[in-house]
C-alpha cells in the first residue's frame, strides 16, 4: 500500500548518527522491495539484525502436483481441512503454480515459540474464523472476521489467536501484492472512483521493542524449504521506522461495492493486484436496477486465467449447494456459469447478501493432493439439465 507510515523514535534524516541514551548507536535497516527500486522502510534496531548463531535443520514443504486434469472444474471443501496445532502444519497448499499458492489452514494455536519469515512471498491472509492479534517486528495488528492481512515478504511475524476455532484463506504471491493501479493517482493517493480509500487501511498501532539477547528461533520459507536459523537477539527489537513497506490490515466489509443498471463485470470488485493475479471481493450489494435487468453473472470463459472462488458467508445467487468454506475453480478457456435454476431464480431480486474472496491467475493453476483429499469430484457435471 503506497502511503508513508512512521512508528516509534526515529532521527531527524536517514542514514545519519542515531544514538541511544548511552551513547551508543541504534542499527539502522532498510526493508526494501525490488533491489533499491520497490516501496521500502527504514527501521532501528536496539541490535544488529544480523546476529546468527546457528542454522538447524531444513526441511522441504513443496506442495505435491496432483495428476488431476487440468481443465477440469472442481469444488473443494475448505472446512473439511483437519484443525492442526501448530501454525505452519496447518498450511494446507491446494493449488499452485510458479507464481503463487492458494492455501488452507486451520490452525488450533498461537506462535509461541517460533518467529516466521517467508523470504520468498507476500502473504495476504484472510480471516473466515478467528479473532486474535498480528505480531510483527514493525509493530502489531489485531485482526477478526473479515479481514485481509497483507504481510509483505520478508517480514518477521507471529499470529496470537484468541481461541481454537481459526479457518483462514491464504494467498502466498511471488509477486508484491498492491492495491489496484488504477484507483491510484500518480502520487498514490486512492481515487474518488476506489471502492475504498485511506481511512479503510489498519496500519500497525504497536510497536514490541524488545532488548533481549538469547535464542530464538526463526523459521524461514525460501524456495519451498523450512530453514530454522537461531538469532542471537530478540527479532522485535525496533525502536522506530518509517517508511511504505510494512504489514497493514484492511476488512472485506469496508469495501464498498459498485453498481449499474446491468450486471457489473468481475474487475468492479477487485481489491489487490499484482503482476501475476487479482484478487477481489465480493460483498453484500443492491442488484442491477434495469426493469430487465439479470443480476446473476452471464455465461462466460476465462480464456486467459484461472477463476478461484472462496465462499465465506451468506446466499451465493449463481451456485446450487454451495457452503461457506467452498472453493470452486473453473479452469481459463472452459466456460461457466450460472447454475440450472439460478438465472431464472435471481430475475426480480433487489440484493444479494453474498461474501466471497475471487482470485483470478494468468497462468494455470494445478491441483494438488491436499486438494483432492476435500474435493468433489462431479462438480464438473452439476451444469447437466
């Protein structure tokens, strides 16, 4: 998200003496994207974030290829993913491709004795069950039902929950993930026309500095490997940063909807963007106001993407049987539609009530073996008279 952020103490210029009471000086760091080139954000540390005393074990966690067809459509049941412990065992990958991962997971318990870092990807999480708070090393969030939380690579960060009962949708992007270019002016500032805008973005409020030396632990993803390396002092050490690169929150349900007369294509709902995907939102709205208006979506072939939908709650007009924690995928160059029933049943409504998550890919996205442990296997034919 284009838009500067300060936290904690900083010095008046960069890259100059920043001393602590005691004369010594704090550690200055740039956390940026894109060699010098991408957004970045200036912090200081009590320590050297430097400091690694031993590299432990590695592990690899390469989502496993399935050999399902590949323009077949599917619908996955997202709740039937097993509620597991630990955080990073309960990331489910069920689809794929080299430039993302959609992922499951369900995890039970809090972060306590691990950090983690995905030094590959950007992470947007977003929240179906669970309330808790996002701990980063450029200060922390709290998050619930509804929200999207946009971590970028190379962030240290643990998730508290509050309870058992956790269920996010997860996309792991090797692209940055921004908000959509064109609701932004040339100095990034949101548009008059964006479905949201400033107000709407949640940035980090609280900022743990912590002046510990010990062991700790941090687990790092790069290429599909777990690398657990123990650091010499505490990874949420900052006493300050500013900067555009930092983890930010914002919640489905302040996105404000656009509408026509007919039926609005999928762009009017999009969210984030990056080079490889999009991601948009589909949130309760009035339908199309024409006197013959059809408000369910028409017949029509994503000849150029991969077409993802996550349900999440309310009453999916288009589809027959559909429940939250559903995930369809309809494959580019196969088209969908509407159920049997749907288009007919839709004639006449005011408005929808849906909640859903799109994420649409340009290249093919493949299936894997976590996919097809939670998958029906005739969803291809329920378009059948």
């Amino acid at each position: 998200m284009p838009m500067y952020h300060k936290l904690g103490k900083i010095p008046p210029k960069r890259h100059i003496q920043f001393r602590k009471s005691d004369g010594s000086l704090y550690y200055e760091q740039l956390f940026g994207t894109i060699g010098f080139d991408g957004m970045s954000t200036n912090m200081y540390h009590e320590h050297r974030p430097t400091q690694v005393k031993e590299i432990k074990s590695q592990y690899n966690v390469a989502p496993k290829i399935s050999k399902a067809n590949n323009l077949k459509s599917y619908i996955f049941k997202g709740f039937q993913v097993p509620k597991t412990n630990d955080y990073l065992e309960s990331r489910k990958v069920v689809l794929t491709n080299s430039d993302c991962n959609i992922i499951l997971a369900a995890p039970k318990h809090s972060m306590k004795d691990y950090f983690y870092k995905n030094g590959d990807a950007d992470e947007l999480i977003f929240v179906h069950k669970g309330t808790g708070k996002l701990r980063t090393m450029l200060g922390n969030l709290d998050f619930k039902y509804g929200d999207y939380l946009l971590i970028p690579r190379g962030v240290i960060y643990k998730i508290d929950f509050d309870d058992e009962d956790n269920r996010l949708f997860i996309v792991e992007s090797y692209s940055p993930i921004y908000t959509p270019k064109r609701y932004r002016n040339d100095f990034g500032q949101l548009l008059e026309h964006s479905p949201f805008c400033e107000r709407d973005i949640r940035v980090p409020y609280e900022l743990e500095t912590n002046n510990e030396k010990g062991d700790f632990l941090i687990k790092i993803k790069k290429q599909n490997e777990i690398i657990e390396m123990i650091y010499a002092t505490h990874p949420f050490d900052v006493v300050g940063y500013d900067g555009f690169n930092y983890p930010y929150a914002f919640s489905i349900h302040d996105f404000e909807p656009i509408t026509g007369r007919i039926h609005q294509p999928p762009p009017v709902h999009q969210t984030f963007e990056t080079k490889a995907l999009v991601v948009c939102s589909f949130v309760p709205r009035l339908f199309d106001y024409h006197p013959e208006s059809i408000p369910v979506p028409y017949n029509h072939s994503n000849i150029d993407s991969d077409e993802v939908i996550y349900y999440v709650d309310g009453d999916f007009m288009s589809r027959n049987e559909i429940e939250p924690g559903h995930i369809t995928l309809h494959p580019g160059g196969i088209p969908h539609g509407p159920h049997p029933g749907a288009t007919e049943r839709s004639i006449g409504k005011s408005k929808t009530e849906e909640l859903a998550v799109m994420v649409d890919t340009f290249k093919p996205l493949q299936v894997t073996e976590e996919a097809l442990k939670i998958a029906d296997n005739d969803y291809h034919s329920s378009w059948l008279d």
